[in-house]
C-alpha cells in the first residue's frame, strides 16, 4: 500500500518535473509512465480519459493524475476510500515541483529568461517537445483505439482523417467533435 | 471577505468554467484580476504569462502560483492553485467512481469505439501546429523525428526525451558561443 503510494508521488512527481510544453506534451510523458511503464491503465482506458478531460473543465495534467491516482489503488485491491487518498497524491504530486520551482527561482528567473543559456536549452527543449507530441499520437494509433476486426478500422481511420482535417485545417471545437463522433460510434456499431 | 478566501473562491470559478485546458483560462484571469479587480497590472501580468510557460508543469496551475506569490507569497499560491485545482479534482473524482460502472454496457463501449481515433487525431493535430511555432526547419527536424521514433518503437521514456534535448540545446549553444569567439578574433 505505502509501495503504491511512493510509486505514486515519485511518478507523478516527475512528470510535473519534467513537463514541458503544455498539455497535450504532458500525454506522452503520462502515457509513457502510467500505461507503458507501471501498466496502472491500459491504452484504451487512457484514451477514454483524455476525451473525458476534454469535455469537462480542468488542465488535462490534474484531470488524468486524479484519474489515475484513483484507479491505480482500486485496481491494486484497495478499498474506494484508498482509492481517494490516492488520487489526492497523485494530484498533489504533479503540482509540487511547480510550487517548490517557484519558490527557488521566482526571484532570480526574470532576471536571466533572456540569458544565452536559458534561450539555448529551449532551443532543443522546442522541438523535443515537438516529438513528444508526435510519439504520443503514433504510440496511441494502436489495436486498442482503433479495432482489431477490418471494418472496425476502416470506420476508425475516416473518423480519424476527418477530425484531423476538421480540428487542423477549420480549427473545429474539440468537445463538439468528440461528441459527434460519440454519436456516429453509437449508431454505426 | 478575507482575501484568500476570495482568491480561492475566483480561481474556483475560473477553473471550473475552462474546458480545454490552460490556455482557455487566460483571458478570464486577465479579465478578472487585471480589468475588473486591478490587482495587478497588465505588464506584470504578461511577465508572468511568460514565466508559467517557461516552466515546467501544469500552466494553469503555474499562472494561478505565480500571480498568488507575487500578490500573497506562498499562501497567496497556494490557495489560488487551490481554487484552480478543486473543479477538476472533483469532477475526475466523480467519473473515476461511477464512469467505471458504466463503462462495459455495450452502447457505451460503442460510443468510445467512436471517439478514440477522434482523440488521437485532436492530439496528432496539435503536433504541427507547435511544430511551426518551434520553428521547426529542415536542420532540425531530425530532433521531432528521432525522439518520436525513440519513444513510440523502442519504449523509450519521454522524460529522457526532455532531458537530452534541453541538454543537447545548451551544449549546442555552447559550441556555436565558442565558435562565434573565434570568428571575432579572425
């Protein structure tokens, strides 16, 4: 139980750290953590998560630390109440490593933004999280999303052209897109 | 009202009516604390705009910490991140308790079969989006195309990704600072 709970902060911890670039980065670094790493969910279940995080309110960082703080105890074989506690230090986790960076480098950060060396890191930070994006949708485009059966996934990659077409090229809202979607799923299956 | 009781209370209200993330909630901030309630100016506000961006983790959750320090120091951030967390918090509370119930019955299982590849293209959209404003070119295009690749065929773990690329970046700097020297001396 305490096992579960430090592997918990440690990880969620870490992604706060480490998470560059803003939400949708952050899914890679989850992913690679909470489905690759401990197993704590499965590709698809952290799919449904995202599309529930888009539609209700909230940064998509707390949405899935609570989500999975909760679910990784339960599924442990821990009571609901442990589940809770759990998806507290998952949360409360994730935000530490902000709070602690502000308190050391509020003071001196405004200062050096500008520096040559700070400009250099983001110079490759940048287009790191660039790939980070792009690893998060490639690693995502798998059996578990998109179906194993032929027709299954001919359905799942029209679904998966138009919304891109829709959200990239005509800037579509995502809530309104993932909700059609919902409502094709529902009636083509 | 008590100060960081209403600062919670704003942050509440302004993560709870933001659906998309952080970037959605900036122009309620800024209409709240800059227009309506002045508690701090407009040139602070982008300062700290641009610190939270610059900072690893929640952006979000680093505007609410940064304005709540500057205005209340550590009590200040701590309920304002407080406010902006609780709406969330509760209501993935509530999907993880009762969504899981729900989530064999088939018509439910049928409408997520549709959603999914919605998710991944909204996330695959995005990644050209940031590539254009990373300035992305044909020197460094390599940097996206190798890290994705290390991390979708080999298993390899984004925050290695970060670390090296923010350590190769500064090294680089480096190099190109020394080399810029030994131009001048030329």
């Amino acid at each position: 139980m305490i096992i579960l709970f430090l592997k918990l902060f440690y990880t969620f911890f870490k992604i706060g750290l480490f998470g560059f670039g803003g939400g949708y980065a952050m899914i890679s670094m989850i992913q690679g953590e909470v489905v690759t790493r401990y197993g704590w969910l499965s590709t698809s279940d952290f799919t449904d998560i995202i599309a529930l995080s888009q539609m209700t309110p909230g940064p998509i960082g707390i949405n899935s630390a609570t989500y999975v703080g909760y679910v990784a105890v339960v599924n442990g074989g821990y009571s609901h109440a442990m589940g809770i506690l759990g998806s507290a230090i998952a949360t409360f986790s994730v935000v530490l490593p902000s709070f602690i960076l502000m308190i050391l480098i509020s003071r001196f950060f405004l200062k050096y933004q500008r520096h040559p060396a700070v400009e250099a890191v983001f110079s490759g930070l940048r287009p790191g999280v660039v790939g980070l994006l792009a690893a998060a949708a490639l690693v995502l485009m798998n059996g578990e999303n998109f179906g194993t059966e032929h027709t299954q996934q001919i359905v799942s990659a029209i679904l998966f052209i138009a919304v891109f077409i829709a959200s990239y090229r005509y800037k579509a809202n995502p809530i309104m897109l993932i909700i059609g979607c919902g409502i094709l799923g529902y009636l083509i299956y | 009202m008590n100060f960081y009781l209403k600062s919670f209370l704003i942050f509440t209200r302004i993560g709870l009516f933001t659906i998309g993330g952080g970037y959605a909630m900036v122009p309620l901030i800024e209409a709240d604390l800059v227009d309506k309630r002045k508690w701090i100016s407009k040139e602070d506000f982008l300062d700290l705009m641009a610190l939270a961006q610059t900072v690893p983790g929640i952006f979000a959750v680093n505007i609410a910490i940064f304005i709540g320090y500057k205005l209340r120091r550590f009590w200040g951030a701590f309920w304002m991140a407080a406010g902006t967390i609780l709406p969330s918090f509760v209501i993935m509370l509530g999907i993880a308790l009762f969504f899981r119930q729900f989530q064999h019955i088939e018509a439910v299982e049928n409408i997520f079969k549709g959603i999914r590849p919605a998710v991944v293209a909204l996330i695959a959209a995005p990644t050209f989006k940031m590539a254009k404003s990373a300035r992305i070119s044909r020197y460094n295009i390599w940097i996206p195309v190798v890290s994705a690749l290390l991390i979708w065929l080999l298993g390899f773990s984004p925050i290695y990704v970060i670390i090296l690329s923010g350590a190769g970046g500064y090294l680089y700097g480096r190099y190109r600072h020394r080399q810029d020297r030994k131009e001048e001396k030329k």
